[in-house]
C-alpha cells in the first residue's frame, strides 16, 4: 500500500513538471512562489445515536435490539496553489453500546487512521488534464461524485460510515467545458498501513485492523482492485447524460468453517440520462449490465436499472417543494450463486445505503450487497433555501426480482418500507468566516412482507449532530 501510494504521488509529481517544462519559460523569484502557498486546516466531529430493532436477516433470523453512540472526530490540513493541492485527514471512530455485550470490541480512543492522503495536480497539459492521486472519496458535501452513487461510492463498506475511501488514481481529461472523461484505476484493501490502533476480536476471528471491505463478519482478506471510464456531457442543456465501463476483480474471501467465496471479475457497461422534460418536470434514467466470470469458470452476469420522474412545481418564496415517482431495479439469482450462471447483480463499489440505513445487508455475499431488489416509491420534499433546513419522506413496497427462500418466508415480498429525514442547521459562521453546527433526524421503518418469516414491525432511529471548525 505504502508502496503503491508513494509510486502514484511521484508519478504525479514527474508529469507536473513534465507539463510545467512544456510551457514557455517564466522568471519567478522564490520568494513570490514561497507567497503563493495557502495553508489551512481544520476539524469536525460527528456524534450520531443509531437504535434498531426487529431487523429481519436471512434465513429466519432477526437482529437483536441494537443502540448505541458513534463519536467520530477528524483532523484535516492542506497546502495548495493554483497548480496543485496536498490534502492530508486522519479520523477515528467509537462506540458506547448501550449492550454490555456489544462494548468489547471498541475502546476509545480506537484506531487512528488516515482516511485521505491525495495529491492534486491542475491544468496539465495546456489545461486539458487534471489528476488526483491517493487515498481519497468519491462522495462529498453535495452527494456521490459519480451518477447517484449506484456504482461508485463507498470503497470501505464494512467500516460502515467511519470512512468510505478508496487507494486511487483518478485522470480527468477536460474535451471542453461541457465533456469531461475520468479514468479511473482503483484498489481496496481489507485493512490498511496507515493506521495505529489494536488487534481486536470479532465473531472468533482476531484482526490487526478493522476490517474494511469484509463482506460478513466472519470473512477476511477481500481485496477488490480494477478501474475504468466515466463520461459526462453537458453538450446538450437539457440531456445531460453520463457512459460508463467498469471492470472490477474481487479476491477470494475466507469465511467461517473453512468456506472460500470464490474471487471474480465483472465487466460493467452504463449509462444515466437526466432529461429537463418541462420548466418543472425532469427526469432520471440509468441502466447497466454486467458480464463476468468467478474463478473456476462459472459466469456471471447482472442487471441495474432506474427511472425517476420528479416535479418541482413553481412557487413563491424560499420553501422548494418536489414530488418524485421512481423505480429501481437489480437482479437477482434464485441459486444463490450455486450454479454455472449466477445471475444476481455485483454493486462494485456501491456497497453503501443508498437510500436506507435499515435494509438488510445480508443478502448473496453480506454486508451492503445490494442485489435482487425491485423497489417502485414515491418521495416527497422540501428545502429551504436560506435557512437550509430539508424534510423529505418516501415510501413503497420492496420485492425481491426472484425468489431464493433467504428470508424463509417462501414469498417474494421484503416488505412496506417508509424513510422520514429532517436536516438541518443549528450555528452558522461561528468563528466569523468558518464554524458549522447542523445535524439531522431519521426513523425508517419496515413491514415485512412474505419473504421473511418474520412478521415483527422493524424500525431505524437516529439523531445525528456534526461540527465542523
């Protein structure tokens, strides 16, 4: 890992001034280059209580009644002018179960790690190129950096939300103001060498590091690594539209009693479109398929796709309210993978909650696999421009796309899912240009239909407060 990030910063570095030679020749005094450095740095700390309960699982089982506190606090610093930026942040994370029995695999403080560690490089190449390379996210402030985060997002998922990095190099060559190409070259480890922390013990099995693209608690050594090419147009104001392929190879993973999942490898074909249909409806549509192979021979193939239908209708005043009318798709496989063709849909590097905290993580392979899903909803909201505060609320029924008895409910109906979400601001601008306090509320609840045998009502519940220095 050490290896790999030092190679991709001074590969970055070489093609700085590679690209810096290729300009024509200017003076600059020391001094005046020394000036032009802006340092900054900065911290946040997120406290957040998450209660569940009654969470349907595979094969029968429910979750046991789960609450508990994360605290994760963050330390981030920077250097950059207008030709580059070196970003640096360590963060940790922990817990205080409310169930004794849950507490002894956190202590505080836990593992220090450093969860971003990039070097931006802007305006190679006569302003055509530009690369981040390092430890960084592809998920900011505003959302997902690619589409909806259907792909690409999360390339730690069983960490669950202490961090999403991924090891990468990112190019992005800028055709004009309008068409922008990523290339991408990815790699995921279970555990990382920029940590301090301690060995610890989880399910029997005894870790130097928190686990990190795990699938299920017990397996170990899932190492994902692959890349490819995104494309976004804006050539056309009212179609906006994104082309993506993908390819991804997944090492075996170990789980308990000896069990190996088999590694693959999986070729994804994408695209997303946006249509601005009227002044006040738009739309989304995305689909994708798949094609690959696991190791041994069987293949494998898959299928995603999504339509969205949003009307925002014109009104007075800061209050923007939206009405959306989608439906989501992803395949399943009724075998459960035990076939020559195992048909169920890989997230790549979506294993993250894309639209609910309480759905459940334990189908196909485990944590965050979001496979076999059709869920048609409707979701309404509404923001307030100035004083930022956001609600909105969605609600549809879940089915699994086939049958495969996970649930031992024999049936193909999840459940009534229905999500409430409150954000808002608390402290703006504390210490006069910077210093925020917000936070939000969640309750998710779900009714579970005839895939599971149990019929008990299943709920979310969370606060959340973040400040930000």
């Amino acid at each position: 890992m050490k290896k790999l990030l030092w190679l991709g910063l001074g590969v970055g570095l070489a093609v700085q001034v590679f690209a810096q030679e290729a300009k024509a020749p200017v003076a600059v005094k020391p001094a005046e280059a020394a000036g032009g450095l802006d340092w900054d740095g900065g911290a946040d700390l997120r406290v957040r209580q998450e209660l569940i309960d009654n969470l349907p699982m595979i094969n029968g089982r429910v979750m046991a009644n789960q609450s508990y506190l994360r605290i994760r606090p963050r330390v981030w610093g920077q250097v950059k002018n207008e030709d580059f930026k070196l970003y640096i942040r360590a963060t940790d994370e922990f817990r205080e179960y409310f169930q004794v029995r849950n507490n002894k695999n956190y202590q505080t403080p836990d593992e220090v790690l450093i969860d971003s560690l990039y070097l931006d490089l802007y305006n190679l190449f006569d302003g055509k190129l530009d690369l981040r390379i390092g430890r960084q996210d592809f998920y900011g402030p505003t959302g997902p950096t690619y589409g909806a985060g259907r792909v690409i997002c999360d390339g730690t998922p069983f960490d669950g939300s202490r961090t999403i990095f991924m090891d990468a190099v990112k190019a992005t060559i800028k055709f004009d103001e309008k068409n922008v190409l990523d290339l991408l070259a990815i790699y995921n480890s279970p555990d990382t060498e920029l940590s301090w922390g301690h060995p610890y013990n989880s399910a029997g099995t005894e870790y130097k590091e928190r686990p990190l693209t795990s699938i299920n608690p017990r397996s170990t050594d899932l190492t994902e690594w692959g890349g490819g090419l995104y494309f976004r147009s804006k050539e056309f104001k009212s179609v906006p539209f994104e082309l993506y392929y993908l390819y991804k190879r997944e090492s075996k993973a170990k789980m308990a009693g000896g069990v190996v999942l088999p590694g693959r490898i999986v070729n994804t074909f994408g695209a997303r479109v946006m249509p601005q249909l009227t002044e006040t409806l738009s739309a989304e549509f995305e689909g994708a398929v798949q094609a690959g192979e696991k190791d041994g021979g069987p293949s494998t193939s898959g299928y995603m796709g999504y339509a969205g239908l949003t009307y925002k209708p014109l009104v007075d005043g800061t209050a923007k309210p939206y009405f959306t009318g989608s439906c989501y798709y992803l395949s399943g496989d009724s075998s459960r993978g035990d076939d020559d063709n195992d048909g169920a849909w890989d997230p790549l590097w979506a294993r993250w909650p894309q639209f609910s905290e309480l759905y459940v993580y334990n189908f196909i392979y485990g944590a965050g696999y979001w496979s076999n899903l059709l869920y048609p909803s409707l979701e309404a909201g509404v923001s307030f421009a100035k004083p930022g505060h956001k609600l909105r609320a969605n609600v549809g029924p879940m089915y699994a796309a086939v049958e495969d008895d996970l649930g031992s409910g024999g049936g193909d109906l999840y459940g009534w899912f229905g999500m409430v979400r409150y954000d808002f601001p608390l402290w703006q601008k504390i210490f006069g240009k910077r210093g925020d306090l917000s936070g939000h509320l969640t309750a998710e609840v779900l009714d579970p239909g005839d895939y599971y045998s149990s019929d008990t009502l299943a709920y979310f519940l969370r606060w959340e407060i973040v400040a930000r220095f």
